[in-house]
C-alpha cells in the first residue's frame, strides 16, 4: 500500500486532517494505495495558493507560459509507459490497448496543442461610430479556474483543461474523480518535473461534495471546467452562482441505420463504440435504431461483434476490454437491462458478469427495447448495445426524441441527400456519417447543443481557449490634429 500526496503550492502534502481513503484496483477489487481525503479546508488552502500565484503567473509573458506547456509534452511523451501503467492499475485499463492509447497518442498532444494554439491566436481591430476612438479586443485570463475531472479519461482529460488554462494566464484548483486520485497525482508529478511554478496547480483529492463544493462556491474561484454527469452538472450550476462554467457532461448518443447502408459495415462501426473502455464512454452508442429490413442481418452482425472484445488480465496484450469501474457502475448497469427486459425487450449477446474478479461486465447486446426504458432515458455508461427497429422516419425521430441527451449521434446511409437531411435535423453538438460516435478529435468543438442536459459550452483547440480567457476590448481616445 503506497500513500499518494495532494499537492498545494508547490508542495506535496497529507490532507489537514491526516485522513485517508483506499483506492481499488477495479480489475481485482483489491486495494493497492491510500489517497489523502481531502476537504473544505484543503481546498481552501488550494484556493488561497492559487490566488496568489496568479498574481505572477498572469504577468509572465505568454510565450513563456507555452514553452512550458512543451515541455510537459515532451515530458509526457518520455514517461508515457509510466503513465500507461499507472491507468491499467487504478482504472483497470488494457494496457496494450486503452491505457496506452489515452497515454502515448492522446495526452501529450493537448499540451502541444495549447502552446501552438495560444501564440497564434488573433484579436481584433475595429471602428467605432466615434472618429476619436481607436478599438482593440484581447484575451485576459480570468483568474482562478476549478477544474473538476472524472475517472473514465483520468490523464486524458484533465489534459483537455489543464493546459489551456495555464497557457493563457490562469492558475488552477484541480479536483478528480475519487476513484482516479492516483493517476491525476501521477499525471501532475509529470506536470511539476517541466518546471511548474508553486500555486499555478494545485490537486485536492476528496468527495465532491466538499472539495468539489468549496471550489466551486467560494469566492477565490472565477471559473468552473467540468466533465462529468449531467447530474452532476445540474448541482453545480445551482450552486456556482455567476460564474463562467465550460462542462461536457452525459450523452445516449442515438446512432441511426437508415433503410439504405450496409448492415454489417454499420455494425462494425457502432460495435467500438459500444464497447470501448467497457462503454464508459460520453460518446458511446447507447441507442441503436435500425431500419426493419435490416434489424436482423444488422442484429447478427452486432452479436458476431461481441466476440472481438476479450475480457481477463488487463496486463495480457490479448485483452482489450477492462472492468467497469466501481461497483456502483456494475449495479446500475444490472437495473437498465432488468427494467428494459420487464418492458418487453430481450437480450441476444451477453447480459452478465463473467466469472472474472473485480467488477467486469460482458459486451452485451438487447433488443426490442421500450421507449420507455432505463436504457432509453438515461446514460448507462455501460458496454451493452440497444437495439430498435423503425418501419418509418417519423417512428425513428419518435425514438430520438424521447431522450433529453444530446452530445453524439451517428448515422449510416449511402445517400448523401438523407445524410445532410438528418444530419442536420439531429440535435447534437456532434453528428459523425458512416463512422462510430467515439470519433473525436482534440482540435474539434465538442459538446451538447442548447435544450439538452449535455453540457455548457464547447470543449476543444481554440474553443478552450476561448473559455479560458475573457474578452476585454480597449478603447483608446485620439485627439487628433487641428
């Protein structure tokens, strides 16, 4: 049992009252290191650290601020394997696979990205009515930003923040997911070795309920950059006030198989997004609808699927697909499949645990589900594949918006006409054609659209930037000549 630190200017340090949680290994169940259990005082600490470093951090000149931003990357880059480890470990991660995914080609890249972003960035040059005055936009930091992180990307993640943050002038209070405290220590030692100033981040591991809530209601944080729930977003909002709030929160992304596209290409396609990081995803595929004269060909191919995704050791080059992540994650996902199953529909692949230990589920595909259905209304958050045939596109639509999520869609056609036609009707941030709904890149604006609950705002490149920063413009009087 290893103890892990929190870290608050610039020191590495117990939490004020001594106390400690366990963290779980949710492939074995087994405990392997204690984590400081946080609270409000902590994060006031941390508050207080920030503010005081952003005195100084937001004077220093902003390419300064992207060259460290590089050498995190370059940093990350060299202790990638590290960092893989440390995601099989505490989220149970395929190592070959997942873990070194979220690891080599994902996390390094937003540091980059940021250092590159911001030292290009324009402002603007306008007129006024007025012949005197000379009008100039900047970016300004906003101060201190909370940034609160989930456990199902937990070095990927942070990174989509973290960096944008600093790069721009702002200092940081960081508090992640309890069950993913670890890699967020491990992730900031890395961080701390590119030269990081003492209060620019700082890390508060402990319930949300304190830590997360002391952040996001004290006066000393100026802004909110959250992933996670949308119940979760839902109480920060009604507690945060008037500050700027960036959140990806939850999808039930609908992917749609239209009467025209290719049944066994479709599934093909949605089966990883089905199953991938056990469909802890906010972009899986958790609702199917097929057209009815391919649900059985396109049904068959799914099963056929569940095949490709290997449970056991997540150390084994084999395995690439890990547990979920705490108990709490199994059960819910037992509830959704016994509510849709009383309901009428049926389960064709899966629908168990395997006899592993630690808290696995198998790929699981159900179909004929009711609209009303657990699985239909909310985000499972779990490796299964719902799926509904439509006999019309008005039946389809009926299906689509019945959910109040609405982050990712997919939709398979080979006509280009029907594609633009849905795709634009569809009310996500996102629509991908022909392709699974994980498809995300660093640089592309992702989020929910307005009359959703899948977030505020759009996270990625520039967007984040644009988060991070306020707009000020400068008005400047010329008198001119007589």
């Amino acid at each position: 049992m290893v103890d892990y630190p929190m870290f608050i200017d610039g020191q590495w340090c117990a939490a004020a009252s001594g106390q400690t949680y366990e963290a779980i290994n949710p492939a074995t169940g087994e405990a392997f290191a204690k984590v400081p259990l946080g609270s409000r005082e902590d994060a006031q600490r941390a508050i207080a650290a920030a503010n005081r470093a952003w005195e100084s951090w937001s004077q220093v000149p902003l390419w300064e601020r992207a060259d460290l931003c590089l050498r995190m990357a370059e940093i990350l880059e060299q202790r990638a394997d590290e960092l893989a480890d440390m995601l099989c470990t505490e989220l149970g991660k395929p190592r070959h696979s997942e873990a070194a995914l979220e690891a080599k080609n994902f996390v390094p890249l937003f540091y980059r990205q940021a250092a590159e972003l911001a030292r290009y960035q324009e402002g603007d040059a306008f007129l006024g009515r007025d012949s005197h005055k000379r009008l100039v936009n900047f970016r300004r930091p906003r101060g201190v930003v909370t940034v609160i992180t989930p456990w199902n990307f937990p070095a990927m993640i942070p990174s989509e923040y973290l960096p944008y943050a600093i790069v721009m002038g702002n200092t940081v209070t960081w508090t992640p997911a309890p069950t993913a405290a670890v890699t967020a220590v491990t992730l900031l030692r890395f961080l701390e070795e590119a030269g990081l100033p003492p209060g620019v981040i700082n890390l508060v591991t402990g319930p949300g309920p304190e830590v997360g809530d002391e952040f996001i209601t004290n006066p000393g944080t100026h802004a909110i950059a959250m992933t996670g729930s949308s119940a979760t977003g839902k109480i920060i909002s009604s507690r945060c006030g008037l500050k700027p709030r960036l959140m990806e929160l939850g999808g039930n992304g609908p992917c749609v198989v239209l009467p025209d596209a290719d049944p066994e290409k479709a599934a093909q396609a949605i089966a990883p997004a089905c199953f991938f990081a056990a469909g802890q995803v906010c972009s899986a595929a958790e609702r199917i609808f097929v057209a009815d004269n391919l649900k059985q060909n396109f049904v068959d191919a799914l099963v056929a699927e569940t095949e490709n995704w290997i449970q056991g050791d997540v150390w084994d080059p084999n395995v690439n697909m890990g547990p979920q992540n705490n108990p709490g994650v199994v059960e819910k996902i037992t509830s959704h499949l016994q509510d849709a199953v009383s309901k009428g529909a049926r389960v064709v692949a899966g629908g168990k645990r395997p006899d592993l230990p630690g808290f696995y589920y198998q790929p699981t595909v159900l179909v004929d589900f009711d609209l009303e259905s657990l699985v239909n209304r909310e985000e499972t958050f779990g490796p299964i594949a719902p799926v509904r045939s439509y006999s019309s596109d008005e039946e389809a639509w009926q299906g689509i918006r019945s959910c109040n999520l609405g982050l990712v869609s997919a939709l398979f056609t080979q006509d280009v006409d029907r594609a633009w036609t849905w795709a634009e009707r569809l009310r996500t941030g996102i629509v991908v054609v022909n392709d699974q709904t994980n498809y995300w890149e660093p640089h592309v604006p992702f989020g929910g659209m307005a009359g959703t609950i899948s977030g505020i705002g759009r996270l990625g490149g520039r967007h984040t930037l644009e988060f991070m920063s306020d707009l000020q413009t400068i008005a400047f009087h010329v008198n001119g000549t007589d």
